[in-house]
C-alpha cells in the first residue's frame, strides 16, 4: 500500500483527501503545519507528497525545494495543488513533478496521483 502525505493549512482539504484516498486504498498522512512535514515525512517515509502552494512559513514552493533538497526526498513524486494561476512552470522548477489546478475533480487527482506513483516504480 502506497504511502502519501498531505500538506495543506486547509483542514477541510486534508480531511476531503485524505477520505477520498483512503477509500481507494492509498495509507495516507496529513498535516495542516509545513514547518512540520520534513519531520514528520522521516517518520512515516511516504511514497508521494501533495502539497499545497498558499502556506504559512514555508510556503508549498519553499517545502518543495527543502524536500528536493533532502537526499531522503530528493527522487520522492511531489503533486502540487493550487488556486494560484500560472503556478505549473513555477511548481516545476521548485521540483514538483506535476500540478493540479483547484477547484479539481477527485477522479483527476487520483489518475495524477496513480501516474506519479507508477511513475517512480
């Protein structure tokens, strides 16, 4: 079973993904505090992060970057989720490996989020 943790200030995000990808069989972590998650993601290893943009400090760009940073994260699939407009080259260049423009279905974030784990089998 996949391993994914969520990060998003947003409690009833994290609550709505977590339900969602549970129910289709993902084991999922969510935190609604980015100044925890590096600690949080050494203990539970997950297989894929989502991480929000619109964060108190570090911001989901600024997150990203400190996990590509980390020789333990560095290869780990980073969905990005977002409001913001034209924040798909920028969620790139932090190192994200994909996007996903809010409002979003959740059949399009499961096909994104079984891609991105397929993809680093």
């Amino acid at each position: 079973m996949s391993r994914i943790m969520i990060v998003d200030d947003d409690e009833k995000v994290t609550t709505l993904l977590s339900r969602y990808l549970s129910a289709v069989g993902y084991h999922v972590v969510a935190i609604n505090q980015s100044s925890k998650a590096i600690q949080v993601a050494n203990t539970t290893h997950p297989d894929l992060f989502i991480l929000d943009i619109m964060m108190p400090h570090p911001d989901g760009f600024t997150l990203c970057r400190m996990l590509r940073a980390d020789p333990k994260f560095s290869r780990t699939p980073i969905l990005i989720i977002t409001a913001l407009d034209n924040s798909n080259s920028k969620a790139t260049t932090f190192g994200a490996n994909d996007y996903l423009s809010k409002p979003f279905n959740l059949d399009d974030l499961s096909e994104k989020v079984e891609a991105l784990l397929n993809a680093s089998d």
